[in-house]
C-alpha cells in the first residue's frame, strides 16, 4: 500500500503522465492509506496560498523502501514551496499511483525488494511515458549509471553524507529535468501543430538541399506526383522540367539572395505519365548564421487549369479584336462612300450656301472616319491616342476647306486616355470649332494661328480649349440663341453629349472652352 500527496481527486488513467494545474485555494493531500508504506501525515496542506495566479507546485513521486528516507526527502523538498511530494514504498506501489494520480517527474532508488528503479524506467519508457525520471541510489558503480543513462533517465544522482547538499541537489535536478521537459513537450505540440497546417495544405509543399535532396515534402507532394515519402526524401527526386523551362527555372533558383530571397516562378512539368501541367512555385532560399545557402523551401500549386483558361480568353480575344477591326473597317468603308457621294454631289451643286452645308456635313463624316481608321489599324481597340488623331483631324480639316492663309496651329494636349464614344462626340466637337475658325476667322488674311490645349486639372475634370487669333466672333451671336447650325451643334454636342460647361469669348480673336467631366460622361 502507499501514501500519496496530490491534489487530484483518485481516478483511473493510462500510465503515461500528463500534466494539468491544480485547483486554487487551500489543497489537502487525499486520506491516507494505512497498511505498508504509510510514511507521513495525511493532513498536510500541498500549498496554502489562496491567489489563483500563484505557480502550481511541481508534483513529484518518490520511490524508496527506506520510510525515513522518503520523509526526509518530502519535508526538505516541500519546504523549498516549489514542490508537492508523493511517496511510496515499492515499484508496484509506483505503477498503482501513477494510474490514479498526475504527477511531473519521479525520483526513484535503485534496489527495492520487488523491483529495481531501472526496470521501472524502461517499462515507463517501452509505454511511451517520457516523465522526466531521477535515479537517487547509494550505488555509485559506472555499469549502474550508464545503464540508466542508456535506458532514458534524465539525472543519476548518488546519495551523500550531508543531507541538505544532497537533497538541494535533487531539488535543483528536478527542476531542470522538468523545465525540459515541459519545453520539449511544448516544441513538439508546436512541431505538431506546424506539421498539422502543412499537411492539411492543398498547396505542394517541400524543402529540399541546394543539390536537390528533399528533406521534407507533405502530403499533397506525395500524392500530385504519385510517391510515396520513401521514395523522395533524403535522395535527388528529379522533376522533370521541358528544356525550354529547365534554364528559366535554374536562373531563377541562382537569383535568390539573402536581401532578396523569395520569388514566384511559373513553368510546366512533365508527369510521370507524360502529360504536361503548369505550376505556379514560391520559393524561398535558407542560409545558416554565417550567410551560406542551406537549402530552399517551396511552395507550389497547379495552375494547369488557370492556364487553359487564360488561353480560352487569349484566342477568345484575338477572335474578337479581328471581328472588331473587321467591323471598323466596314464602317470606315461605308462613311468613305457616303463622303464619295457628297463630293460626287457637290460638283453638281450650283448653290454656294448648299455646297457649304455640303462640305460641312463631308468634315463631320470624316472626323468619324478618323476615329475608326485609328481602330482599325491600332493595337487597342479601346484607347486612342488622343494628340495623334487631333493632329490628323486638324490636319484633315484644313486640306478639306483648301484655305488661301497660311495657319500655324499650336498643341498642347496631355497624354490622356479616352474611351471611344467620349472620343466620337469630342472628334466632331473640334470638327465644328475649328472649321468655323477655318471659315470665318481670317477672311483676308495671309497667316493666322490656331491653338487647341486639352488637360486634366486637379479635380479630374477635363478643359478642352480652342483660341484663334483671328477676326472674333460678334457678342450677339453669343449672348442670342445660336442661329448658325455649326454654333447650335457646338452647344448641342458640348453640354448635351459631352454634360460640359461652354465659355465663348470673342475679344482678340476667339475662344471656345469647354469643361466637363469624364466620370459623368460615361453613359454616352
């Protein structure tokens, strides 16, 4: 029988040990057992303090056939208040209060008459209990020590002659053979939460030497390639690459730095039935305390799919950006032969004020025709750059109305994206400004200058403006109702199409200025 002192209430539990803080408060030890082995008191308190925050006391169990030897021991130990002591007279009595009690680290003698302390520590060990476990015998001999030492013991500690010395030292082992194994314990629940989340992970995940030898791979990598661990680590598990990515994949591995370790590759590979698949890789290069390369770990994922679809969507486009020309194309054929009538028309007018409205209506065709000859012979059919087709339109609009001045037209236009619609309808803007300057401004004249500006200001919105230097533009015609058509679609295009202000100033030469901003433009 035995007498033991520890807080938890008898229950019936495997012998591997674990540990668990105690309940707060005032603790008394269980009532004692009488019999063999009764060797102290059943009353004493384990620890009196009543703050819950206060470190649990370190629960041991001492085994040893010598009663008075076990007493001393409890008393020394649990006067330091570091430790809680249980006692027992033999090895079975140990086995019985392993399987009702916790404990953290058992001290045990050597020679007991049932047992040996060793052969107690090998069962513990052969049943995976890895208990931090002390040998305090009287026998010193080396064959002694080492076979404890080999079957797993943390400390082989002789007895002495001077009992404060000898039990200060067990107290002090003790306390390093739990503080051990209360860290190894905590770095291996770590290791196995780690190894947890990796494995759980759809992700290829492996680590492998700067030669090739992979140390580790999960689950996920066995399975995608269709091996087992066996098979790959701790040898050259080649990955078949194509040698067109072979060079791009060895580059990029020899890129990685300490000050720049990680980068992400994309590259196909070969399977082991010889179909290809894409992968998409972040690996990350390791270097020891002295800056030298170690290995890598690797992070892949298969974006063979990805891949498909990017190709569907890349034939899809070039499908659609064909038709789409094909479309511009047409259009701009279309509006060709509409011009090729009117200029067919115009040689058979007699009437100067029709042949007008007919040349007019022929520059606001072309101005279209501009836009989708840009489309059509562009790469992005989304965006146009603008100074080009503004300069091409100017330029078209000038050779069309044949003027006898010689002009000058200044640009300042910033590199600003529109889309097309926005385009069309600020194309036959400019079309009606500039050709009622090409019209009315310099009759007369043998020079004039033309200045267009377009720029962004700090709001986002948009100022488009046009200044000729020549004769000016009457102030009835810009107080009254326009009445001219070109007048009426430059208002009709600039605050119905376009939702712009208009400013019309008509003193030293004249300026149109136009605001507006894009984001309300973006229904047109």
């Amino acid at each position: 029988m035995f007498s033991v002192m520890d807080p938890r209430k008898p229950r019936s539990l495997p012998s591997v040990v674990r540990s668990r803080n105690s309940g707060t408060g005032t603790v008394t030890v269980p009532p004692c057992e009488t019999g063999n082995g009764v060797v102290h008191p059943s009353s004493t308190p384990l620890h009196t303090s009543g703050d819950a925050s206060a470190p649990r006391p370190v629960r041991v169990l001492y085994v040893d056939d010598e009663p008075a030897l076990l007493e001393l021991a409890r008393l020394f130990l649990e006067n330091t208040g570091e430790f809680s002591v249980g006692t027992v007279l033999s090895v079975p009595d140990a086995v019985n209060a392993l399987e009702r009690y916790e404990y953290d680290a058992i001290v045990s003698d050597y020679l007991m008459p049932d047992s040996d302390g060793i052969t107690f520590l090998k069962n513990l060990r052969y049943q995976g209990n890895a208990i931090p476990f002390i040998i305090f015998t009287g026998r010193g001999q080396e064959n002694v020590v080492i076979e404890a030492l080999n079957a797993g013991a943390d400390f082989y500690i002789q007895k002495g002659e001077d009992p404060r010395v000898q039990f200060a030292d067990l107290g002090n082992k003790i306390r390093q053979a739990v503080r051990r194994s209360t860290a190894e314990r905590a770095l291996k629940e770590s290791e196995e939460r780690f190894r947890a989340v990796v494995e759980d992970q759809t992700e290829l995940i492996s680590r492998f030497r700067p030669d090739g030898t992979f140390v580790f791979v999960n689950d996920a990598f066995c399975r995608y390639f269709g091996v087992s661990r066996e098979e790959v680590l701790n040898r050259r598990f080649e990955i078949q690459i194509p040698r067109e990515d072979a060079a791009r994949v060895a580059s990029h591995l020899r890129s990685l730095s300490e000050r720049c370790p990680v980068a992400t590759i994309e590259h196909r590979i070969v399977m082991p039935d010889g179909c290809l698949r894409w992968q998409q890789r972040n690996d990350r290069a390791l270097f020891d305390e002295a800056g030298n390369l170690t290995g890598y770990q690797s992070v892949g994922r298969d974006i063979s799919d990805l891949k498909l679809a990017e190709e569907s969507i890349r034939t899809s486009l070039v499908e659609k950006n064909m038709l789409l020309r094909e479309i511009h194309h047409r259009v701009k054929n279309n509006m060709q032969v509409v011009i090729g009538l009117l200029q067919f028309q115009l040689s058979a007018v007699s009437s100067p004020e029709i042949a007008r409205i007919v040349l007019d209506t022929e520059t606001r065709i072309r101005s279209m025709v501009l836009i989708h000859e840009r489309l059509y012979n562009s790469d992005d059919l989304i965006n146009i750059p603008l100074e080009a087709y503004i300069r091409d339109l100017i330029d078209s609009l000038i050779y069309t109305y044949r003027s006898k001045t010689t002009l000058t037209v200044k640009y300042n236009i910033e590199n600003i994206q529109i889309d097309q619609p926005m385009l069309i309808h600020l194309g036959l803007l400019i079309t009606e400004v500039v050709s009622n300057s090409l019209k009315h401004a310099f009759p007369n004249r043998e020079t004039g200058t033309i200045q267009l500006s377009f720029r962004r200001r700090d709001d986002n919105s948009l100022i488009l403006s046009i200044h000729d230097d020549g004769v000016g533009i009457p102030d009835a015609c810009i107080r009254e109702k326009p009445a001219t058509m070109g007048l009426q679609l430059i208002y009709l295009l600039g605050r119905d199409q376009l939702n712009g202000n208009i400013l019309i100033e008509g003193s030293n030469g004249t300026t149109f200025t136009f605001t507006f901003n894009p984001s309300l433009t973006e229904e047109i």
